[in-house]
C-alpha cells in the first residue's frame, strides 16, 4: 500500500454501474516526510476518509476486493485512514 | 484511477475480436487543473465519453471489470465522465 493524503473530491455523474454510490476522492501520494510524491490520482473510498487526512491507499486489483462480489472497476482504493506514523532511525536519501 | 482528457479517436478495423464493437479513444493524463501531464494511452470507452471532456480511466486488470470487458485484452478503461474536481486542501 502507499502512504497519501485525500485532497479534495471529484464528481461524475456518468459512470460505470459499479461505480455508483461509490465517493471519489483526490489524492496525493506522500512520502514518510508528509511530502508530495508523483501524480495526483482518484481513488474510491470504503473507509469514509474526508479532505485533508492522510490515509493509505491500495492499487491494482486488489482495489475492488472490499466490495466483492460486486465488480467495482477501480484500481485505487482507500482502505485506511492514518492516526499518525513515525520513522525509525533510516538513512534515507 | 487517474483523470485525463479525450484528445482523440483510434479506429482499428484488424483486431482482437474481443475488442471488436468497442469504442477507443485516445486519451492524456491531466492534474486537477487540466494541465497536461504524461503520455498519451488508448483506452476502451465504456460511458461514450467524447473528445475534449475530462474523463476517469481505471488501468491495469481492474480496467477488465468494466462493464463488459471482462476477458477482453484491455489495460484501460473510461469508467467515468468527470463533471467537477475540486481541491480542497
């Protein structure tokens, strides 16, 4: 999963089927420091994250599992939302 | 998912047969603002989004849960029409 921080919403009322009833939220991936990393990306929401948390994220396929059996065509999922981490002592660059 | 704008149409009469009858589209990743940014990709349209709207591609296998592709050689798939994206923090 990837660390990220939901940053705003989007809306789109023509839509797969699956995606109905589904919150799209805007995030932005984070690194350890709470600093941006990469692209802006949509994701759907099943742990009800709201703007501005930081939260972690699951990609690929394995971003439909929580709603199976329903099909919902995502690959982006919010399926936490971060109380707070903390790093250990690592040389990063 | 990632958003992205329409930017064109892709009309491939020799092809998989299981892409046969749908729809694709050329398509460039934007951010929320609309700039554009990445390359382009060929994606599968499946909620007749049209050129120059802002639109939701799903990517990877997952793009094969969209409505009817389920064993087609897809990567890509529009799943959404966007209306508003708005930034908040």
């Amino acid at each position: 999963m990837q660390l990220a921080k939901v940053i705003g919403d989007v809306v789109a009322t023509c839509k797969d089927p699956n995606l109905v009833g589904q919150k799209l939220l805007l995030v932005q991936p984070l690194d350890p420091d709470h600093k941006p990393v990469g692209r802006v990306l949509v994701a759907v929401d099943s742990v009800g994250a709201g703007a501005g948390e930081e939260v972690f994220v699951v990609r690929g396929r394995e971003a439909s599992f929580p709603f199976l059996p329903a099909e919902v065509p995502t690959d982006l999922n919010i399926v936490g939302i971060i109380d707070h981490w903390a790093t250990v002592g690592e040389d990063r660059p | 998912m990632i958003l992205a704008k329409i930017v064109g149409t892709v009309v491939a009469t020799r092809k998989d047969e299981r892409l046969v009858s749908s729809k694709l589209l050329l398509a460039r990743p934007v951010d929320p603002s609309g700039k554009a940014q990445g390359g382009y990709l060929v994606a599968i349209d499946t909620v007749d989004a049209g050129e120059g709207e802002t639109v939701l591609i799903v990517s990877g296998s997952s793009a094969r849960m969209a409505a009817g592709l389920k064993d087609a050689p897809v990567d890509a798939a529009i799943v959404g029409i966007v209306d508003t994206v708005e930034v908040k923090t």
